[in-house]
C-alpha cells in the first residue's frame, strides 16, 4: 500500500473562491475537496463571513474540519460533536469600534454602517445588501445604537460606486488601532488590530502541527491579500483568476475564475 502524503493545511474562501456571486457551489470543489480530505490533507474554510453563516459550507462539502476561521480571523471555532452546530467558538478577537466609528461617521454620513458580534448578528443602519453574506441582521434606527465596545466587525459601505473611495480616508484617518480591507466596491471592513485570515491561520497551522511550506490558501478578495501572501512566502497562496491586481500580486499563483472552475483545478493540484 503507498504511504500517504505529508498533510497540507488548505484554506479556501467563501465568497468568489467556493462559490459564485449566486452562492451556488460546484459539483467538482465537492469531489475535489473530500478527495482531499480523504488523501489525509487538513481542508478547512478561511471567510470574512460570520460562524452561522459558514458553518452550512462545511456540511455542503461534507467535511469536519478540527478549526474554522471566520469573521476575517477574529474568530476560530473548533469542533466540538457535543455542541449542536458541531462547533464551539474556539478564539474570539473582540475590539471597541466606537472612536473609528464617529471618525468615519463624521467624514462620510450618508454611508452605511454595520457592527457585527461574535454571535454572528449584524446590527446595520441604511442599508445592508441581502446576498446571504450575512442573514443574522437587525436594522437599527439611529447611529448611537450602533455603539459597542465588543464587535468582531465593523462594515462601512460607501454611498456611491466609486471602488476607490475610502483610500483616501483611510489615510487622513490612520486607521492604525484596527485592520482594514477595501472590497470590490466601496466597502471597508474594519477589524481588530493584527488580526486577519492569516493570523487565525497561523494559530491553527501551529495546532495541527503543519510545516510552513505545506500551507495552501486560495481566496480572490482584498481581505484575502495577507493570508495569500502568509501562504506564498513558504507554500502556496493562490489567487483567483477574476480577483483584483493587488490580489493577484500578493498571491504566488494564479489559478482560472471562479466560473471556469479556478478552485477544484487548484485543489486538482495536490495529490
């Protein structure tokens, strides 16, 4: 009988990267993924997503990965066959979003606002899109209500289109005492300060007890950019076809869009 491989650590996003913009998942990611996992290869999941918005992607794959990080690597869950979800919450980074809140509220009023916990609900006023992103949602009526000194997340969408307007308020606000990301469009996502997917990342390779240059990463968002660059620098941090030029540069590989296929034809890579 041949001798299995070294096991490689496998984040994958959500967003994009597992599945399309219409949150549908590919047969072949399915087979690939489980060939994987059968082959003895650790795959987990790596999203900006919140646990309970997760957590069905681990059970579409069919897999039970020991950790999971979610919310941009404020939050690793571990599994636990006891809890009903299957998972426990495992590391939570907390941060108090209040005084980036009223900077950027004072800079630019009519945007968005949105202030997610660590049970995975999402406060928000004006408007929050409903692309299942996040479903644990609750509309509040003023600004002050938004107000915590516990959040995992803070989302500010901009109230125009424009995919380049929050740099210049990054810089005039020096947003040091949090991490941040620009999306697609005009959206920030703020986090605690340090943490992202490859800080949670990092945790979990060093429990798993995987050499760091059998690590692979796959994602195709900005908030994607230092897990790729994590993964690259000893193992493989892989960027999707359709993801932006600064993903693509911080990545070591490229792989297809995700509509032709770009995730399983990754995977397909490893034995």
């Amino acid at each position: 009988m041949a001798e299995r491989p070294e096991p490689w650590l496998v984040a994958i996003d959500i967003d994009g990267t597992l599945v399309s913009d219409y949150g549908t998942l590919n047969p072949w990611t399915i087979t690939e993924v489980r060939r994987l996992v059968d082959s003895g290869h650790h795959v987990t999941i790596a999203t900006g997503r919140s646990v309970p918005m997760t957590l069905p992607f681990i059970n579409e794959l069919g897999i039970s990965p020991e950790f999971v990080v979610c919310a941009n690597g404020a939050i690793i869950v571990r599994r636990d066959e006891s809890h009903p979800t299957r998972f426990v919450r495992d590391t939570v980074e907390l941060f108090d979003p209040g005084l980036v809140l009223r900077e950027i509220h004072d800079t630019i009023p009519d945007a968005h606002y949105a202030v997610e916990d660590e049970t995975g609900l999402l406060r928000y006023i004006g408007w929050f899109p409903e692309t299942g992103v996040n479903m644990h949602t609750q509309k509040m009526e003023t600004f002050e209500e938004l107000l915590t000194d516990q959040a995992t997340r803070v989302v500010v969408i901009a109230p125009n289109s424009r995919q380049d307007y929050f740099t210049d308020v990054v810089d005039m606000l020096g947003l040091h005492k949090v991490t941040y990301s620009i999306g697609y469009t005009s959206w920030l996502d703020i986090g605690p300060q340090g943490v992202n997917k490859a800080t949670a990342l990092e945790k979990v390779r060093e429990r798993w007890g995987i050499p760091r240059n059998r690590v692979m990463a796959i994602g195709d968002g900005r908030n994607d950019i230092d897990m790729l660059e994590w993964a690259g620098e000893f193992g493989r941090g892989i960027a999707m076809g359709q993801a932006p030029e600064e993903v693509r540069n911080a990545a070591s590989e490229m792989t297809l869009d995700e509509s032709e296929g770009g995730l399983p034809s990754a995977l397909a890579t490893l034995d």
